[in-house]
C-alpha cells in the first residue's frame, strides 16, 4: 500500500514538473527579445555597369560579408530594391560568412538637372522576418568599400554613404534595421557637352549669325537649323522617361527654339518687306533684330545655368 502511495506521488510530481520545464525555452525568448543579436555587414563593391537611366536600373557586383554570433547568412536577409542572378560562397563560419553576389538593382532617377544629373545607386539590405527586437544590423567599415577599379560607362563616381535606419510597414509593427549602401554617379561632363550642348550652340551661332544677312534666302538656312534642333532634343529625349516635371533639357531647349522662332519671325518680315521694296522696314528690322535677340538670348542661357548651380 505503501509502494502504491509512492508511485502515485511520484506520478503527480512529474505531471507538475515537466510542464514547468518546457515553460523554460520561452522564457529565453523573451528574455533574448530585449537583448537582440546584432549583425555587422559589409559590402565591397567591385564594378558598376549598365545603368539604365530609362528603366532606372542597374548591374553590379560586390562582396558581401555578414558577421555576427547567430551564424545569419544571406537566406535570412533580402535586397529590397534588386534580386541575386548569381551568388558564390567564400567563407562559411558560424560568425562570418562571405560572398561574392551579382545582382541587377534598381534606383529612382531624378532627371531635373538633365543631362547634368546624379544619382546614387543604392544596395539596400534588411532582415526578411527578423524585427529590431530581435536582430540590429551595423555597417562593418572594415569590410566597406568601393574598388578603384570600379567603373560605369558616361558616369564618374561622386562619392559613397552608408546609413543604418529604423523601417516598418505598418504603424503597429515592430521597427526592423535597415541598411543602406549609396553610391554616387554623375554624368560626365565632356560626354555632354560633345554630344549635346556643341551640336545644339553651333545650331544657334549659325541661327544668329544668320541676323548678319538682309537677303531672304537667309528664311530657309535659319528653317533648316530650327528642324536640326528639333531633330537633337527628341533625339536626347527619347534616351530618358517621361516625367511629370519639366528638366534642364527641357528648359534649355524653350530657350533654344524661342531664340530661332525670333530669327525666323525677322527673317519672314525682311523677306515681306523686300518683296514690297521697302527699303528703310528692313533696315529697321535688320538693326533691332541684331541688338535685342542675341543680348536676350545670352541673358536666358545664363540665369537657366544659373539656376542649376543655385
């Protein structure tokens, strides 16, 4: 009887024990919720290529190094502007991991300053479920960088900037970390200018000098040059999207044909006035044309540039 009494309190016993016991492991969780793991990353960019300004996007290739004590790798993180096309694992630890990664990223192209414009093209990481709770990212300068060897067609590079941020898609969402790696790009200068800004002024010295002619026949010289022009900016245009703002070009080029509208308007009227022989009309015209039209042009070409670097 007594055995009895002993088995059945045992019994008892280990009912209450073992439900405390598996109470344990949440415990830690929660415990580890106010304490989360922090991960330091670092990306080394090797090359930038084929920016598409267009599509807004763009080819690159870097390392990518994940340091931490919860053995994180690339599975538990995601590119939020770009997806992986190939990716090789260099180093496999239970604290660091490194990879070599080629991805196609995207970017928000500002086209208010074109065909001056810069961008940054970003590579930006976060967790795919691990909130601020319970993981923080650090950028990892060590392992941070750009090559020297980097290089993107028509662009130069402006510059690089790295900042970690606080992101959530909700109001009631916990934060999660977010990194974000920027690399600036700016158009090269004398790309634009030789194949944009020449063609487009000598357009306009041909046009102006043309005020030098009293002859009619200078009406379809100045035709000829205001069709080349136009021929020029959809030429230009066509290489960019459409936005809903007006850009530099754009800008530039109501400049442009307001100046050869002028010549032509002065071209037409001496033309009428030849016609009708009036001689002291066409002296007139030919005498303001040449004092207000260049003077004004000159003038808006230098507030517009002005204003870009205002």
């Amino acid at each position: 009887m007594r055995a009895g009494c002993l088995i059945l309190f045992v019994v008892a016993l280990g009912c209450f024990a073992f439900p405390a016991l598996a109470e344990g492991p949440a415990q830690v969780t929660v415990t580890g919720a106010t304490n989360p793991a922090v991960a330091y990353i670092g990306v080394y960019v090797v090359d930038f290529k084929q920016f598409n300004v267009a599509e807004g996007t763009f080819e690159t290739n870097f390392y990518l190094n994940i340091r931490s004590g919860t053995n994180l790798s690339i599975n538990d993180l995601e590119f939020i502007n770009g997806h992986v096309t190939s990716l090789d694992l260099i180093k496999d630890t239970a604290q660091e991991k490194n990879y070599r990664v080629y991805a196609v990223m995207t970017t928000d192209p500002d086209l208010r300053n074109f065909p001056f414009d810069n961008h940054t093209l970003p590579i930006i990481i976060e967790p795919k479920i691990l909130n601020e709770n319970q993981l923080v990212i650090q950028i990892d300068q060590n392992q941070t960088g750009i090559s020297n060897e980097a290089n993107n067609p028509g662009w130069s590079f402006s510059g690089t900037n790295q900042s970690v941020m606080d992101k959530s898609y909700g109001p009631d969402e916990i934060p999660y970390s977010r990194v974000i790696f920027g690399y600036g790009i700016i158009r090269d200068t004398t790309s634009t200018f030789l194949k944009f800004f020449l063609p487009i002024g000598l357009i306009v010295i041909v046009s102006l000098a043309s005020l030098l002619m009293k002859v009619s026949s200078r009406l379809g010289l100045n035709a000829s040059m205001f069709l080349a022009a136009v021929l020029i900016h959809w030429r230009i245009s066509d290489a960019i999207p459409l936005v809903a703002y007006a850009t530099f070009l754009d800008l530039f080029m109501i400049i442009t044909y307001a100046t050869l509208v002028m010549v032509l308007i002065s071209g037409i009227l001496i033309l009428r006035y030849n016609e009708a022989h009036n001689v002291r009309r066409v002296e007139q015209i030919n005498h303001w044309s040449i004092r207000i039209i260049p003077p004004v042009t000159l003038i808006l070409y230098c507030l517009l540039f002005i204003s870009l670097w205002a």
